[in-house]
C-alpha cells in the first residue's frame, strides 16, 4: 500500500508542475476575455478533456509512436519551445483574447481551435507532461500500479480544470488593465520557458551532429 501511496503522489506532484494550471491562468483569461460565461467554462472542460486523453495516449503508446515515426523527445522540446516563443510574444503584447466572435457558430469554431491548440496542446500537455507519462507508465508495473497513474493524471486535470473554470471570476476581480499586466509578465515568463525548453531540446541533438573528443 505505502509503494502505492507514494507513486501516487509522485504522479500527482509531478504533473501538477509540469502542466502548471495557475501559470496557464492568465492564458486563458486573455485568449476567452471576449467569450461569455457558459463558453469559458466549455472551452477549459474541452481543453482538460483533450488533455487528458493525449496523456492517457501517449503514456500507452508513447514509445511506440516516437520509435514507429523516428521522433526524439528532444525534437518535441525543440518545436514545443518554438510554439511557446511565439505564444508568450503575443502574451506580452497583450493580443490575446482580442479576436471577436459575432455570431454562434464563429464562437463554437474559435471555442474549438484554442481548446485544442494551444491550450490543451502544448500549454496544458507539453513535452514536459507527454514525459512524464510516458517515463512513469514504464514503471508501472501491474494493472494496479498503472490504475493509480491514471487515477493521479485525472486528478491533475480536474484541479486544473477548477482553476480554469474560476479563472473568469478572477479576471472580473483584475479587470481588463490587471489582465493584461498579469498577461504581459506571463508573456515574459513563458518567453524564458519556451528558449530553456527550446535549448535543452537542441542541446543533445547537436551534440549528437557535433560530437566532443
């Protein structure tokens, strides 16, 4: 029971900081700002859901696909930073959550593309996250041990999903000049993350291409 208990707060701990709800907060405050209530809360249940099946999929055939497609964790890191880089430049610019849905059908489309990408994939579920769960599922021996990681992933998204859900009242409390600095000093975080993410990704491949005697 006490190995159980700890791979189970091993999962937890360390999902929760690699998928890291509160500092994709005020991402998502900005990207649904134009959006009401009842879609705000369908785009973070949405975005949770592709999350957590990208999770559960890649843990049970992770391996597998990356050796099937010849693709290394290191290029993941490499394209994932690329994709924050970009994000976080417009972070800081605050250009977020000014696209303007006029109809229902335009917000079904616009709830549907930033649900999927970027918030679910790489925001929510990133290099760090796939991972992680690829790494913890090969040490999951036994049908109980793998129940406890999903059980711990599912966990995870349903924080995270809380703290999405609450982060329109949040966003009221901050009005739109608070938004926008938390969103300008995000921006500048996720910048950092997305060139450290960008570096180690691109660090062993050249080393790889160039190697030291």
């Amino acid at each position: 029971m006490e190995t159980y208990l700890n791979f189970f707060l091993v999962g937890i701990t360390s999902f929760f900081t690699l998928m890291n709800p509160l500092g994709i907060m005020p991402v998502f405050m900005g990207m649904t700002a134009t959006l009401d209530r009842a879609n705000q809360k369908k785009t973070a249940v949405k975005a949770m859901t592709v999350a957590f099946f990208t999770l559960l999929g890649f843990a049970f055939t992770g391996q597998l696909l990356f050796s099937f497609f010849g693709i290394s964790v290191d290029a993941f890191r490499v394209v994932g930073g690329i994709l924050f880089f970009l994000l976080g430049q417009d972070m800081l610019q605050a250009r977020l959550g000014r696209y303007k849905v006029e109809d229902e059908n335009q917000t079904r489309k616009y709830v549907g593309d930033i649900s999927v990408t970027p918030l679910a994939i790489p925001m929510i579920c990133g290099p760090g996250a796939i991972t992680n769960a690829i790494v913890l599922m090969e040490d999951a021996q036994g049908v109980a041990m793998k129940s406890v990681l999903i059980s711990s992933i599912l966990m995870v998204c349903g924080v995270s999903l809380v703290v999405l859900i609450g982060a329109g009242k949040i966003s009221n409390l901050l009005g739109e000049t608070g938004t926008n600095i938390m969103m300008r000093l995000m921006g500048l975080i996720v910048m950092v993350i997305a060139v450290e993410f960008f570096l180690s990704g691109l660090t062993p491949i050249l080393q790889n291409i160039f190697p030291v005697s």
